[in-house]
C-alpha cells in the first residue's frame, strides 16, 4: 500500500459490472501526495506531456473492473480522462496554444485566490496569538485597539479563547469580513 493522487472523473464512468457511478481513478504516475486534481488543475511539471493508463476500481464491487481510463496530461494540466487510448490522443493533438494559454489564465486565478485565502489565514492566525498573548481579549471594549485588528476584531472580541475564534473563523457562516 502506498500514496496515491486521485483524478476526478467528470461525469463519473459506470462500472461494467455492477452500474455503480466510478467517480475517482488512483494512480501512482504523478507525486503521490494524496492530492485530487480535475480537468483543468496543474499535476505535473510544464515540460511533461504523457497519457497514463489506470484500471478503475469500483468501490461498490469493491474490485477492479477491467475497464481503464487514460489520463491526459499536456504541458503539465491535466486536460482530460478518457475511457480509450485514441481519444486521449486525440486531446493532446487537439490542443492549441489558446487553449493552453486559457488553461493556464485559469490556474493563474485559481492560485492567486489561493493565495489570498493563505495570506488572510496567516494574518487572523498572527491577530489570534497577539490578541490573548497580550491580553486584549482581557480589555474593556474601549482599549482593545480595533484598529490594529481591523479586519479581525469582531471575530476576536466575540471568542473567549484562541480555539473559539478560529472555530468562528473556519466556520461556513462566520461574520468575517472579505
């Protein structure tokens, strides 16, 4: 048993031997970090292009299918999942150089709002630790200097710990601030 990367299959693939919806393929061909990727991620490096074979594994019959689909990678994005060696070729040949230029524009904006999400998280994260390490959440309401934390002070002023205030901030219906 090792790592492997799972390949979303969009629309799932159905199984020749039950009918149950295949929805993922495993394969150990990319950097088996446990990472998930769809059409249109980055999976490999830009100077890679290559089709890979992997046999489905149906989870409801619980055992390979005998039935493969052939992961399409082009210049490093996965560009396609195909159930025939043909048709993956064909994918590669097909794309053209505005195709690839899309793909990457988007990748690009995928990465930058990534990174956004990580940058705001460092920042509540560096707030959380000097909010209770300094005893601010400990002030009356007047001296907390909500403007040192402008962007966090009203998760920080309604959590009575450091664990509460990043539940608040983890959580899907958080009155954080965009």
């Amino acid at each position: 048993m090792g790592l492997y990367d799972t390949i979303v299959l969009e629309p799932p693939v159905r199984c020749p031997r039950c009918g149950a919806d295949i929805r993922d393929v495993q394969t150990k061909a990319f950097d088996c970090a446990l990472g998930t990727y769809r059409v249109g991620d980055c999976i490999a490096h830009a100077e890679e292009s290559h089709l890979i074979r992997e046999e489905l594994f149906c989870e409801q019959c619980r055992a390979f299918t005998g039935a493969c689909s052939y992961i399409a990678v082009y210049r490093g994005i996965l560009v396609g999942c195909t159930p025939d060696h043909e048709t993956a070729e064909a994918l590669l040949r097909g794309l053209d150089l505005e195709q690839l230029i899309l793909l990457y524009h988007d990748l690009y904006r995928r990465y930058a709002q990534t990174d956004s999400e990580n940058l705001r998280a460092k920042c509540f994260m560096r707030d959380v630790c000097e909010w209770f390490e300094a005893g601010y959440d400990k002030m009356p309401t007047g001296g907390k200097g909500t403007l040192r934390f402008l962007l966090n002070s009203r998760l920080l002023e309604a959590s009575a710990s450091p664990l509460e205030a990043l539940r608040r901030f983890l959580a899907p219906d958080s009155d954080q601030e965009a």
